[in-house]
C-alpha cells in the first residue's frame, strides 16, 4: 500500500497473508487460559522506560516477528478488562467475533460520514438503530441516532441537542440541570464541554435505593423557578455504575413533561437489558425518554469504541450537527431513511463501528447475547446469596443489574478500621489474582462492589471468588485481633542480627512430600503440633502424611505460574494464613555437560529453579500482606563445586542459592525471613531411580573420564550416606522456629561433608584472590585510589 520508486517497503500478498495470520493466532493466544493469567500487571517505571524506548518509529522496517514479541509484551502489562474475575468499573468481555469484526472494519477503511461513501454500511447501521430504538427500546418510528465511540460522546451529543432543542440562547446562563448523586460523570464534563458550570448542575441526593429521589427533584425544581432560574433538562440513569440501580424513568419522565424538561436517559450500561425477555421490565419507562445514551461496548458484548445515541425525533441530530460546505457537495444526503450521519454527530471523518456489532451478532445469534446478559444478573445475585450465608459480611446495596455492592463488617471496629479492613481485602484479592473487586463509596463509607458481566464465569466460581475474599478478611481479622495466630508470635524482625525469639505454631506448606526430605520435614513438624499442608505431583503417595493428621495438596512444581497461584490461594484458604514455605521438591539430572539434550536440562531448570521461583512467587502476595513469614529454599552443598557428570544438577543448584541470597535481601522490608538449606549427602532415595536419571553413554570418549567414575561411586553410595534425615529435618525445623536462640542465617549447611566441602571452597576463594590480587587489581582508572 505505501510504495516508493523501490519497493524495500511492499509486501507481496503472500508475506502479508503471513503477517496476518501471525497477528490473529497473538491475538487468539491472548484469549487462552484467561482465567488462569494475572488480572491486573501495572507497569513499573523501568519497564514503561522500556516500552517508551521502543515507541520511536524506527528507519528501516522491523521483521513481524520482532514487533509481534513487542506488541506481547506491551500489551501484557494492562488490566484484563475482559478477565472473568475483573469486576472493576464496568468490565468489557468482548466476543471473540466483535475483535475479528473489528479487523474486517479496519481493512476495509469505510468512511462510514455519508451515504455516497458508505451506501452499505450506512444501511446497515440505520437498521440496527432503528432495531434498537425502536423494537428494543420502545421509542416512536421518529426516533433515530447513529453510533459513536462510546458512552461519553453519546451524552455529551444528547446534551447537545437538549440544550438546542430546550433552551434559547439568552438563558443559558440561568439554566438549570438536574442529576442524581449516581448519576455518571461524563455528564457533567459533557455539560462542561457545552458551556454550562457546575454550579448550574443541581445534584439530588439519592434515596436508600441509591435512585433518583423525585420528591427532592420537585421541590428542587419549584424553588429554582421561583428565584428566577430556567429549569431545562433532568438526567436519569439506566443502571447507575455504582449500584446498577434504575431511577424511577415512568416518575421522571412525568415530572419532564409537566415541567417543560428534556428527559435524557444515561443507558449506557443497562440499556441492554431490553435484549432479555425475562429482566426487561426492570428498566420500565425508558421509552419516555427524550434521548438515551447506550454502549455496546459494556453489556453488549463488543470491543471498545462501539455506543450508540439515540434521540425520540432523530430531526434533531440534524438540527445541532448539520452543516454544510463547499467541499462535501458530491455527497448529498441519500434516501429520507438512510441520511448523511455525519450530519448526526460531531464526526465528520467516522468508522463504520456498527458493521463489528453487525458481524458479532450474525455469528452469535441473538439468543446468546440475551442469554448472556441474564447470566450477569445471575451471577450477582449468586454473589448476594453466597454473601449472606457468611458471618460478618453486610450488602450495602443489593444484586441489580449486575452489580452488587458490600463489605466485611466485624463487631468491635470503628469506622477507620473497617474502610482500612476493607481496603485491605481488595487489595490483597487483587495481589493473590483472587479477583479484581474494587472499592467504591455509598453513602460516604468505602464498600467492595462487583460487576459481574462475564459470561464464561460460572456460577460455582462466582461463589469461590466470594468464599476466598472471606478468607482474606478472616486472615486480616487474625492480624488485629491477635487470636488463632497471633501477629507478634509470627512476624520477624527485618533488619536485626541479634537472636531470634521461638516462634509460636504456624502453618508450613511444603513441596516434594512424597519422600526424602520433604517427607522427613513433615513428620518432625506434625510430632511439633505444627499445622502441615503436604504436596507432591501424587498426592496417593501422601496418605500416611495425611493420616498422620497433614492437610495434602497436589502440586506439580513445574506447572505453570497460573497454576501455582491457584495452589497457594487453596493451601492460603484451608487456615487463612501461611507463615513457612519449604521449597523441597527436585531432582538430579546425571551426565556430562555435552552429553545432555537441550530438552534435559530444561527439565532440569524448570524443577529445580523456575519450580521454586514460581511457587515463590505464588505465595509471596500473602507473605507480604502479613508482613511476615519464613522461605526456606532445600539447595545443596553441590551448590559450593562443580562435580563431573553432575554439572547440570550443581548449577540449578547454584542457580537457586543466588536466587535465595538476592531474596533475602529484596524481601527485608516486608519482615520475610529467607534461607538457604544447604545438605550434604543424606541417606534417602535420592540417588535411586527417578530421584536420580541417569543418562547412558553417548559420547563415547567419557567413558573411563572421572564423569563415569562419579557415577559408579553414586550407585555404590546409595543406601550408605552419612546424613540422617530425621536429625537433619530436627535442625531445620528449629533454625527456621528459632528455637537455637539464633536468627535465620542466609544459608544452613547440613551434615560434616557439607562443612568440609563448603569450607574448603572458601578457603581456595580467598588463596585464588591473593595469589591472583596483582593482577586482578590493575583494571581500574589511574584516577581511583586502592582504598576505593
């Protein structure tokens, strides 16, 4: 399309087909498991720096694939508006055929501003607009509008074509409009943007349904005429944001007309509610309307930049946007019924947006949009149900529309205490990816509110999701009241070197409990009265553990970080808390550096490095949140050599305790203690079969090497190592209590090979860097001193 004398920038049709197929299957990938991936991942400084750098178009064009890894990465840092568990503001779960109705739009670049340019798809876009005023909406057959890029410019064209439809210019100045204290506030920027101030705006407080009082509105309206003021638009809301309640319309829309007001209706989120059969009569009286707002981008299923205005005689579009000049005299207005739009908007230059909402809804079928949007009342009132079954929690504002509006409300806290509780239990629900519930205000207290318009959330997990945030508010309740664990009995200090009190009982989750150490921690801590949550990838290899009285959870480390989340939110919500994580599971990969497959060592890494790291990960939003808790990391003395034949195992190890020091160091402040267990060879099943793989000869020049001879030694040192496994799993379970009267060290080494080893890799350190120290230190500036 952009060409030049040369053609370094055309694409054949054949690179463009894979371009495009390349940007579609990024764009379905992004849809995949969207349940599992993070709700909301905010950019930090860094990396809005880097994505900044790479906004500079560059001189010579980037290959596709470049760019599409670019357009991942931005586009992963952002909130998943469209996540079943963002309940934020209104969320946006756009159908799968609105985005591809969306790129069919795009290439086609309709300028969709008059009938000459556009005949199609100004055809199709006057029947959906008659379609929804009329058969949907009730509205008379004058009624007409067209599509805009959302719910701001749709009031804000309403308003206009109030004020010149009600209002002469002299009284603009004394003119008066009158919203409620829900109503949504692009009108008033939108009256702004008009000329009006905001002291013309007169706002009614609601009454205890949150809707418009009209008893206050009549009085309001009385008085303002008696001081000379002129009365001339009332605004009601269609689903209010806050509560999704619904003014009293059939009440407004009298008092408009026996007062000489303009009756525009705020549809923007509940208007679609005329698509079901069963919830329609909730929002009786919209029909009266003078004109309504309404976005298809919220409850009806589309991508963004996709609302509609509409107006009860669309001869008044026409009235406030029609213009006329030289230049667009090719393009007269079409048939009676199919006008110029650009003569309804203030767009001049417009996409053709009814054509995404046109092709979704063929796809779809209109049964399933109306079935989806009954499901959102559903899940809100499965929400209100869960809700009040628990103790402690009061709905503020009851399942409407979608919306619900609560909080947790124990007895004995004041007002600061319950908003900062409140807080609290949102903020944590979204670190912990429980669910994005944000907080509002009703009635000046701060409450958590859910809009739940997703349709792939199931019910069950509507009420996971309110049973979680109850555990989040029971473990905060814990912090402040000191009870089942009490907070000073947990929390360590952050930057002492002193001795460390005992720790009272907490709750350990360990990995890798089906032998070996893991197995070995978990007995010495349940003999302690200690709380245990076991794991392992076979949880049948944990009975006797959960006999013994452990709680047992499958865990496969090197699952997916999604996963691991999942399993940290389970093993949280079973005592409300988790005070110690021992990351244990692992394996050792034997062979030559040379001789192991890519696919090995990956293997290698993903148990024993990322599997630690994303379990980690997955637990530290709690441990913060407490401002307490202990890491212990089972590494190895193999962490302090490098062992023929075990190269790859030594370096995962060493992989894990750099890890482990620098998280020591970055989780300081949050009270989180972090160690490094260090053992040595410790009689366990360690070196047999699947603990240990062991690969066979495949590069022949190794054989007879001191890589085959290590092996042969491992075989025979099965079975006759000098650890013991329960003296070992005693010492960690007293170091990581403080019950040796010493604070966390970095790293525990464990058993007298493991001292000797780590001892005499110190001290070849230290002769290396005096014997090397001429020479090391000569890489410096002349201009820096020795003491430097």
């Amino acid at each position: 399309m952009i060409s030049r004398e040369k053609d370094d920038v055309d694409w054949s049709p054949d690179e463009l087909m894979s371009s495009a197929l390349k940007v579609v299957k990024l764009s379905l990938a992004n849809r995949q498991g969207i349940s599992d991936q993070r709700i909301v991942k905010i950019s930090q400084p860094d990396v809005a720096q880097r994505f900044s750098n790479l906004a500079r178009p560059p001189r010579p064009p980037t290959p596709i694939d470049i760019v599409l890894e670019h357009a991942r990465d931005v586009f992963d840092h952002r909130i998943r508006m469209d996540h079943p568990r963002f309940f934020g503001f209104i969320p946006s779960p756009a159908s799968d055929w609105s985005w591809l109705g969306d790129i069919l739009n795009s290439a086609f670049n309709t300028h969709a501003g008059s009938w000459f340019q556009s005949s199609g798809p100004s055809a199709i876009e006057q029947s959906l607009i008659s379609w929804l005023a009329q058969d949907l909406l009730g509205l008379p057959p004058t009624a007409g509008g067209c599509f805009v890029s959302g719910g701001s410019m749709a009031n804000l064209s309403a308003l206009m074509v109030a004020r010149d439809q009600n209002l002469h210019f002299e009284e603009r100045a004394r003119a008066v409009i009158y919203t409620s204290d829900q109503t949504h506030s692009s009108i008033v920027k939108g009256l702004r943007i008009l000329g009006f101030h905001d002291k013309q705006v007169a706002q009614i407080e609601c009454d205890q349904q949150y809707r418009f009082n009209t008893a206050t509105l009549r009085l309001r309206i009385e008085e303002d005429r008696r001081s000379g003021k002129k009365p001339f638009l009332v605004v009601g809301s269609c689903g209010t944001t806050n509560t999704g309640s619904v003014d009293p319309l059939e009440e407004l829309a009298a008092i408009a007309r026996k007062e000489g007001l303009w009756f525009h209706v705020d549809g923007a989120y509940g208007a679609s509610a005329a698509l079901s059969k069963s919830r329609k009569a909730v929002i009786k009286g919209v029909e009266l309307c003078d004109s309504i707002s309404w976005d298809a981008h919220k409850w009806l299923f589309q991508t963004y930049g996709c609302g509609m205005v509409l107006v009860r005689d669309r001869q008044f579009l026409m009235a406030s946007f029609r213009t006329g000049a030289e230049y667009t005299q090719d393009a007269p207005d079409g048939p009676e019924e199919y006008p110029n739009f650009w003569n309804y908007t203030p767009e001049l230059t417009r996409p053709a947006r009814a054509m995404k909402m046109w092709f979704s809804f063929q796809m779809l079928g209109i049964d399933a949009v109306e079935s989806a949007i009954e499901h959102a009342f559903e899940l809100a009132e499965t929400a209100q149900l869960t809700l009040e079954k628990l103790e402690h929690w009061q709905v503020v504002s009851p399942a409407q529309m979608g919306i619900i509006c609560f909080r947790y409300q124990p007895p004995g806290l004041d007002q600061a205490a319950l908003e900062n509780l409140n807080k609290d239990i949102s903020r944590i629900a979204i670190e912990t990816n429980v669910a994005a519930a944000l907080t509002t205000r009703l009635s000046g207290n701060l409450v958590i509110r859910i809009c739940s318009v997703h349709p792939e959330l199931k019910k069950h997990e509507m009420m996971q999701v309110i049973l979680d945030l109850d555990q989040i508010a029971q473990a905060q309740m814990h912090h402040q009241r000191n009870t089942e664990f009490p907070l000073e009995a947990v929390l360590t200090p952050t930057a002492t070197d002193g001795d460390m009190a005992p720790q009272a009982a907490g709750v350990w989750f360990i990995t890798g409990c089906s032998t070996g150490f893991g197995a070995a921690l978990a007995r010495e801590l349940l003999s302690r009265g200690q709380t245990v949550i076991a794991s392992a990838r076979n949880v049948d290899k944990l009975r006797d553990l959960e006999a013994a009285g452990a709680a047992v959870i499958q865990c496969d480390v090197s699952a997916p970080l999604d996963t691991l989340v999942k399993t940290a939110r389970h093993a949280h919500s079973l005592h409300g808390r988790v005070d110690y994580l021992v990351n244990n599971a692992g394996f050792c990969v034997q062979g030559t550096i040379e001789e192991l497959t890519p696919q090995e060592i990956q293997n290698q890494f993903d148990t024993n490095v990322f599997g630690t790291l994303n379990v980690t990960k997955a637990f530290l939003p709690y441990f913060r949140s407490q401002r307490s808790g202990v890491i212990a990391n089972i590494s190895s003395m193999g962490a302090w050599r490098g062992t023929p034949g075990l190269g790859i195992y030594e370096a995962s190890k060493w992989t894990l305790s750099g890890l482990t020091e620098t998280l020591k160091s970055e989780l300081a402040d949050f009270g989180i203690k972090v160690c490094c267990i260090e053992p040595g060879s410790f009689r366990s099943n360690f070196l047999t079969s699947g603990n240990r793989k062991v690969d066979e000869s495949r590069i022949k020049d190794y054989d007879g090497t001191s890589a085959r001879k290590v092996a042969a030694f491992m075989d025979q040192r099965d079975g006759a190592q000098s650890g013991d496994l329960k003296k070992g799993s005693k010492v960690i379970v007293d170091v990581l209590t403080g019950h040796t009267g010493k604070d966390i060290p970095l790293r525990l080494p464990l058993g007298r090979d493991a001292y000797q080893t780590i001892k005499n890799k110190c001290e070849a350190t230290l002769q290396l860097l005096e014997e090397w120290k001429s020479i090391i230190s000569t890489t410096d500036h002349d201009d820096v001193s020795a003491a430097s």
